[in-house]
C-alpha cells in the first residue's frame, strides 16, 4: 500500500481521536465537538507530526484543528458563501450554467 493512502487510512477524523495527540481544554473538546457536528474533519499522521500539540496558538494547528469561530456567521456574510447548498438542492448543471 503506498504511503498517502495508509496517511489517508490513519487519519484523524474525530475529537476522541484528536485528544490522544493533542493537549485540548475541555472548553477546546466540546466546543470541536460542536464544530465537527457541522464539518468534517481529517488531520492525516503527517500533518498532525508537524503540530505543536501544546500550543493551542501553533499557526499548523489553527490551520488543521476546525474552531468555534467557524460556527458564527457575521451579518455581512452569507449563510452559503460559495453556493453549494443551492446547487445541491437544484440538481446537476449543464455545462456553461453560470453555476456549473
């Protein structure tokens, strides 16, 4: 098997797994908790090797570790910024759609 693919198999996917390698507070895990209901998650072996796992301001785990700020939605912002909900909703898009 090559190498990107035991990566991909070993990868990182949930709070339970992420806090046997990475130091977080338990405001940290339930807010992720909250934040992985919403998106996914994944942190491959590798990327997470290059982490500092007792830093919480470590720039490669802000990067890779999802936070609660992503669950807030400024007025000014859309819901659906790049529309896929839309798309999804509407069915496949012929080729030169405005949004195929």
């Amino acid at each position: 098997m090559s190498e990107w693919h035991e990566q991909e198999r070993n990868a990182v996917c949930d709070v339970k797994e992420l806090k046997r390698h990475i130091s977080l507070t338990s405001r940290e895990s339930e807010g992720l908790e909250n934040v992985c209901n919403i998106f996914k998650m994944k942190i491959t072996p590798h990327y997470l090797s290059l982490i500092d796992k007792e830093n919480p301001l470590d720039p490669l785990r802000k990067m890779a570790v999802p936070s609660m700020e992503e669950l807030r939605t400024k007025k000014d912002e859309l819901d659906d910024p790049i529309g896929d909900e839309r798309v999804d909703r509407m069915g496949p898009q012929k080729s030169g759609s405005p949004l195929a």
